[in-house]
C-alpha cells in the first residue's frame, strides 16, 4: 500500500508555504521568534569585522565573470561582485548568507510538518536550526558553504514530498535547486550521491519509474554543466588543489570527528538527531523516511573517507533534526520546551565565537580565559590569536595601505611597470578590493585562480613581493630588498611581521618563470 494514501493530499507546489501556518498561534509565535532573533543576530553583526579572505577573493573572482574558476563554480563570486555594485559594503556583502540562515528555520518546520509531525515538532525542527553553531557559523559570511545548509534540505525536502505525497513535480524543484547549489559548491555531491543510495535501497525506489525523476536529473547536471565544462578545458584544477588542500586537514579520526560535530551542532541537540538517524528504523510511521537515515549515514562516510573538513558536514544535519523533532514531539510539552531552552542557552554560550560580538581583543580575553576556542580543523589554523575565520577578517585594509606606501615610494618611471606580487589569494584579493581607491595596480600571484589569470602582462622588471621569501627572490632577482613589514596583531601568524619587498630584474622575466609560481591549494 502506497504511503500516500495514509497522508493529505498533496498541495500544488505553487502553494508551498514554508511557515506551518495550520499550528496553533503561540506556536507560530515561537517560530518566528527563532526567525527574528537569527535575523537581528545576523544583521546587527554583518558589518562589525572586515572582509575575511575568501570573501575578498570571491569578489575579486566576481570582478571576472567566468564560467568557473580554478577552486570554485561561479555562483558565490558572482553574488559578491553583484552587492558591491553601488560601492563596498561588508553589511551588503552578508546580506545573502543572512537570508540563508533565516529562511532555513521556516523551511525546517515546514519540513517537520510535511513528514506528520505535531504542532511541537515544528517548534522544535525552528529552534534547533536556529540554535546549531555550526550552522550559524555557515551563514555569518558569504561563502560556498552559505548556502549549503538550505539547499541540502530543500532537496531532502522535496524528495520526501514525492516520496510521501506523490508530488512529482516536486523532484523537478529538486533538480533545479540541486543545479543551483552546484553552481555554488561541488560539496552537494556529497549529500546527492548517498541520497540516491537511499532511494535506491528503500521502497522509495518507485521513484526511479517516474519520468520526473529522470528529468529532475537532466535539469540538475544542464544547470551545472557550465561549470563542469569549464573544469574540464582547464585540466580540472579543482581537483588538483582539493588532492592538495586535504593534505593540511586535520581530521583525528572518526572519534574526534565526532566529538568535534556534536560540539559545533550543539551539545545540548546531539540526541535530537541521533534520533533522527535512528527513529525512521525503529518507528514504523518513520519508515518511509529511511533513504534520509542512510544518505546521512553515507555522507557522514563519504567525508570521513576523503579526509573532508567538519563542517562539509553540517548541511546534512537539519534533516536529522528534523525526523528527530518529529520523533520525540510526544514528549510532554513541558520536557521539550526544557530541552529547547538548554540548547538555546548552550547556544547562547558559544555565540561570541560564532558572531563577531566582541572586539577582538575582548574576545581574545575570552578565549584565553575559557575553553571556549574551537580545536583547529587545519594546519593553517594553528596559531590562529582568535579563531581562525576572526583573524582571517583583520589587517586587509593595513595591507593594501602599507603596500600603496611602498608603491608610492617606486621612482614614477618603475612605477607604471612595477607589478604586485602576493604570496597567496587572500592578500592579492585585498590589493584588489581595498588598493583600487588607493590607485594600486591589479595584483598577480600563483595561488588558485590568479595563477590561471597570470602575470596580466608584467614583464618582472619591477615587483613588490608581498610575504615572499627574501632568500628565494634574492636568487630569482638581480636585487631584492625589504621595503616594509605588513601585518596587524591578531591577525594569522602567517599575516604578521611579514616582508614587503621589492625586486629588480626578474630573471627570465614572467613569461619563462610563471609556473614556477604556481601554488594550487597550498
């Protein structure tokens, strides 16, 4: 018997509504609370720290639109140049990744509605979106996880819609939104892959027969060809800096993995989405949601397997908060609304490193009087005076200052020739952005996508190296001298105290020299 007949019937897709808006009014009342609260969490915090680095290089990648760039689709840095059309704004720049984390939350409960759960699973599903760190964390910059979270739930949603309601135009949404998120991450593959797994091994593999699914599938990969396509005339960069970026992972192993996700989503929610895994196995009203359990499962391997970061995984959690508020909504209302109150004080706890509500050398204090510093998921993290993402986002604007003095300093006639040259993408992108008002040149270097991009012209007569090493560009120059010291003092340790040199005469000059140079995922 076809689990539709036991459920309402399907709504037209065109009417979807995100806010369960058939619970009881002070049950709304809580969801959109989780809603205002993540709002105004995010939007008093945009603008209070600077661009962090990969922010500066999405936008100075948007800057050139493209197909695809060497470690990314072309999505997030089109987004970015496209808040900064009307001059730069960190708030603007946020805007989109706030938009994410809000809209999360009413998916969420909506989500836990579609799959019968009660007035309170869809308080529950609201609040422990809003109140996962980890997810917070995502939506705090506008990066190619921002999005992840929305969009690997989306698909989980409408997948379960036709799984449930026999909506097939449902996996046509599916595939459009699966597109798009590859536009802004190749990470979906990671949830897709398992989630066809899942489909496969439950009965939710009727789904296969449709036509729609098919179709779904053509939509997805036409939407992300482009990008694909790109990676391939460019001998698939990508790949080759992840090979080398996952080097530097440190991953401790599925124990410390674990701890490390049930300390980013929240102590106090751990046994909501263990429930989640477990519930659509153990109940038999679940059961059709088990293909959910096993994509989790599987993507959870998936990372473990090739080395991934901890937070590639956060994405797959709000479905499992949601099966798990659906599971345990018969709790008496009482137990639960305890429950949701310790995970949002849990949460409030930990905010300080999730937002920038500190200045940094508050937070600093704070770090350094509590065990409140998150464990290093990098070797390029190690050291980090705050966290990592906090002291990514210090000291741009002092270098493109302290680079501009240097420039300034060239006598007129090097100075129309004299390239830049970063030692890696954060600092090029910050020449970019924040040296165009100070009448700085387009910066180059080896790293990622400004290695494709390559010396733009410059013939290596003249170079201010940024953070390069003064014994190597002494053997690579005719002469290299230190013109200035970049870096303010919570910045990363390999942004502080660091050289600005420059050289004369590069031998060879770019043309024969530039491989050398490259530097992908180092």
């Amino acid at each position: 018997m076809s689990v539709s007949n036991h459920l309402p019937h399907p709504e037209p897709l065109q009417s979807f509504r995100l806010l369960p808006w058939r619970t009881p009014a002070s049950d709304r009342v809580l969801i959109w609370i989780a809603i205002a609260v993540t709002a105004a969490l995010h939007l008093a915090t945009a603008g209070r720290y600077d661009m962090m680095r990969n922010e500066l290089y999405f936008l100075a990648c948007g800057r050139h639109p493209a197909f695809g760039y060497a470690d990314q689709p072309p999505l997030v840095p089109l987004i970015a140049a496209a808040t900064q059309l009307f001059g730069p704004s960190v708030w603007l720049l946020r805007l989109p990744a706030v938009m994410a984390a809000v809209a999360l939350i009413p998916l969420c409960a909506a989500f836990a509605r579609l799959i019968g759960g009660n007035r309170s699973a869809a308080v529950i599903a609201a609040i422990a979106a809003a109140s996962a760190p980890g997810l917070a964390g995502t939506t705090t910059l506008l990066t190619t996880a921002t999005f992840e979270p929305i969009a690997w739930t989306g698909c989980a949603y409408l997948i379960a819609r036709a799984v449930l309601r026999e909506d097939r135009r449902a996996l046509l949404w599916a595939g459009l939104v699966a597109g798009l998120s590859m536009q802004a991450k190749y990470g979906i593959v990671m949830w897709l892959v398992p989630l066809a797994l899942g489909v496969l091994l439950t009965p939710a593999r009727r789904l296969l027969g449709w036509r729609e699914t098919w179709t779904a599938m053509l939509i997805a990969v036409a939407i992300a060809a482009p990008s694909l396509i790109w990676q391939a005339v460019n001998d698939w960069p990508f790949l080759a800096i992840i090979a080398h970026h996952t080097q530097g992972v440190i991953t401790g192993g599925p124990v410390r993995f674990e701890i490390g996700q049930i300390l980013a989503l929240n102590l106090v929610l751990a046994p909501l989405w263990v429930t989640g895994i477990v519930a659509p196995f153990a109940s038999e009203r679940l059961k059709p949601l088990r293909f959910l359990s096993i994509a989790f499962v599987g993507a959870t391997a998936i990372n473990l397997a090739t080395g991934g970061k901890d937070y590639y995984l956060f994405a797959a959690y709000p479905s499992m908060f949601v099966v798990g508020a659906v599971a345990c909504a018969r709790l008496w209302r009482w137990a639960a609304g305890l429950w949701m109150a310790a995970a949002i004080a849990n949460f409030a706890l930990v905010a300080p490193i999730v937002f920038p509500l500190l200045d940094p050398p508050a937070l600093l204090r704070l770090l350094e009087h509590s065990h409140l510093r998150p464990a290093p998921d990098e070797k390029a993290a190690i050291g980090a005076p705050l966290t990592q993402v906090f002291s990514d986002e210090l000291g741009w604007r002092a270098l493109a200052h302290q680079v501009a003095a240097v420039y300034r300093s060239l006598p007129p006639a090097e100075r129309g020739h004299a390239a830049i040259f970063a030692n890696n993408y954060g600092e090029a992108a910050a020449i970019d952005v924040h040296g165009r008002g100070l009448g700085l040149p387009p910066a180059i270097s080896g790293d990622n996508q400004y290695f494709l991009w390559g010396p733009r012209g410059y013939d290596g007569s003249v170079i201010i190296v940024i953070n390069g090493d003064p014994e190597r560009w002494r053997r690579l120059c005719r002469s290299a001298r230190i013109a200035g010291v970049f870096g303010v003092p919570l910045a990363m340790p390999y942004e502080r105290d660091r050289p600005i040199m420059v050289c004369h005469g590069l031998r060879g000059g770019f043309t024969n020299a530039w491989d050398g140079f490259k530097r992908y995922g180092a």
